[in-house]
C-alpha cells in the first residue's frame, strides 16, 4: 500500500505531494514545527491525512520535549496543539485529531501518569488514528462498492485517495473496491484547479492501480455528461455539516449541479471523522483563501497579467439537496441527512 504518512520512531516521513507524479521524493519531518508546515504547503494534504499527520506532528514534537515536570510538559503540549489546529481552516479531521490528542493526554495525565507515560500514550494515540483511518477507508469502500454498477463510468474531482489519508483512500477506496470485485471500472478525473489534485495525484495512484483513468479540465464534465459519458459522481468531503452541506475542494458545486441537471448520482465518500454536528449548515464551514500564486502561475510560469485581482478559494460548499448519499465507514446516509447523519455519528465520533 502507498505510504503516505509514516511513524518512524523520531521522525514523521511524508511522501511530498507537490512533487508527485514527476517525482517520488520523501519529506522527514523531525519537529512538530517540521509537520506544521509540511501540511500548511501541501507536502501532505487531504482530510484525513492532514488529520493524521497532526496527531503524529503532536505526538512527535512531545516525544522530544525536554520537560521534566507535568506543568511545563502541559504548556508544551498546548502550544504543539495550537500550532497544529493553526495550519489549515476546513477539513474538520484536524480539529477532530487534535481532540483525540487532547483525550489521551488528559487519560493519560489523570491519576498522576509521568511525563514519560503521556508522550508514550501520545504515539500510541497517533498510530491508532492512523490505523483506523486505514480501516474506515476500506469499511467505506466496501458499502460504498454497493452503489457502483458494473461498467461504470465514474468522475471524480481532487484526491480522495490512499493520498488523501492514511490509506486505500475514501472516494477512490469506493473506487478501488468495486475494481476489486471484478467489476470494469472507468474514471474520468477532474483535474482540480489551481492545485491539479486529479490530473497529478488521483491520475497517478489509479493508473498505478491498473484502473482505466482519463484526465479531462475541470471545464469538461458537464459536456461529459451530456453526452451521456457519466454513470455517477463519487467524491471526498473536508467537512460535512449536521444538514449534509459538503465543504470538498473548489469545483465540486459545479459538479453536483451539473450531476443533477443530468440525473446521475451525486455520492460523497467521507469517514465520521470528517461529520462536524457542530456546525448547523455549510454557512458556518470556513472556506481556507490560499495564495494568488496557485492560480497566476503554472510551475514558474506566469499566465495572468499583473494587476489583475485573483481569488483562490479552497473550497466550497455544496448544498446537501444535491447529494445523492453520504458513505461513511458506519454505512450509508441517505436524506434527510439531518437525522441520517447525526443516527450514523451517534454519541461517539
Ligand atoms: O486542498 P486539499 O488538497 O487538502 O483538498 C483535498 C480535498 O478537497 C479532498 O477532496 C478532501 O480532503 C477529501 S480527501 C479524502
């Protein structure tokens, strides 16, 4: 399986994602500062695996603090959290990550626990998310399968992918197990503007897959499903409210607008983690504004002229009257998403 993010004892290791597919080149991060900026440029993205790697980010940055006493251990620990949650905005997985840090340091404190106790707890912690967010990707794929015909023709828009998590991926794990089953895959990938997740990153793990992938600009989907070339949409989601509004990367809207003007299936494929019943609708998502470099340039290429004004949105927010079904490792959500959500979610997340 493609190592996306990595434990290594001292170290944090990443592939780096800004460098794929032209290059296969690793990032080893030694300090929590190290994955605070790994995940702020992108070296590692994607919901889940931004997730993960602040869990690892904080376990790592304690592991090698020198605090001999409980009370500056805690200060630390504080810090390395506020550092982590600062990164990056929308995907909800961070903040839900760090939550869990903060339960185990807190079980771990309770009753007196050493300073060395907690930092083992802190790893321990880290590698659980890890792993679980690996297990709910494949628990994913398989409800997810179900919705999957044979022969389809599937588009999807950014990475969800074994990239975009610990593992196998969430939009792509729908993918990969319905391949899996024997059935005849297609993929049209967006190729995801300005960043180019599809036409980089969910091109290249799926030709390594050996699944049929075709790259088309953003710009080309509805004219694809016009033409009747589009079975179903599967995508990955950043945050998801209590309502069932998607927050997913810059460009989805589009699609599900374009899905449901077209009758094809809409799904959204995202772990509990990324289920934030906090937030009452899409409204009260915070959409990241990354740099105006992402969209003037190619590489060192400018394309705009100067002085133009850019915008550069993240992400956006899709209305949840176009989403099809939620599939979470939990099972299948379908509207009102209300009620089908907050049953999946339950008391615990
Ligand atoms: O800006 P990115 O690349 O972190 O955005 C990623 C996405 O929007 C993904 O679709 C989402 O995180 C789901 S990943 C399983």
């Amino acid at each position: 399986m493609l190592p996306t993010v990595e434990w290594t004892g001292d170290s944090v290791v990443m592939i780096d994602q800004r460098k794929l597919p032209s290059t296969e080149i690793y990032v080893t991060c030694r300090t929590a500062a190290d994955v605070a900026r790994a995940i702020k440029t992108m070296v590692i993205r994607g919901a889940p695996a931004i997730g993960v790697s602040a869990a690892m980010g904080i376990a790592l940055g304690l592991s090698k603090s020198k605090a001999t006493g409980t009370k500056q251990f805690t200060t630390e620990f504080q810090k390395t959290c506020d550092l982590m949650a600062g990164t990056r905005p929308t995907a909800v997985n961070l903040f839900w990550a760090i939550d869990r840090m903060k339960r185990a340091f807190a079980e771990a404190a309770q009753g007196g626990g050493s300073v060395d106790e907690i930092k083992a707890r802190l790893v321990v912690e880290s590698q659980r998310i890890h792993d679980e967010d690996v297990a709910s990707c494949r628990t994913m794929g398989a409800h997810g399968a179900t919705l999957v015909p044979d022969t389809a023709r599937i588009l999807t828009h950014c990475n969800a992918g074994a990239l975009a998590t610990a593992g196998y991926g969430t939009a792509l794990g729908v993918i990969r197990a319905a391949a899996a089953q024997g059935k005849t895959i297609a993929v049209l990938a967006d190729e995801t503007r300005p960043f180019l997740q599809g036409a980089r990153l969910t091109a290249w793990e799926l030709v390594r897959d050996g699944i049929d992938t075709t790259v088309i600009t953003d710009n080309m989907a509805g004219s694809m499903m016009r033409l009747g070339d589009v079975d179903l949409v599967v995508v990955g989601a950043d945050r998801i409210a209590a309502n069932g509004d998607v927050a997913n990367k810059v460009g989805t809207y589009s699609v599900a607008v374009l899905a449901r003007e077209h009758d094809v299936p809409f799904y959204v494929a995202a772990p509990i983690s990324t289920i934030d019943l906090q937030t009452a609708n899409g409204d009260g998502i915070p959409i990241e504004e990354r740099n105006d470099r992402e969209v003037t340039h190619v590489g060192s290429s400018r394309l705009t002229p100067v002085g133009a004004r850019v915008r550069n949105p993240a992400f956006d927010v899709t209305p949840a009257k176009f989403v099809t079904a939620i599939i979470t490792e939990r099972g299948i959500a379908r509207p009102p998403y209300q009620e089908s959500l907050a049953a999946l979610v339950g008391g615990r997340q």
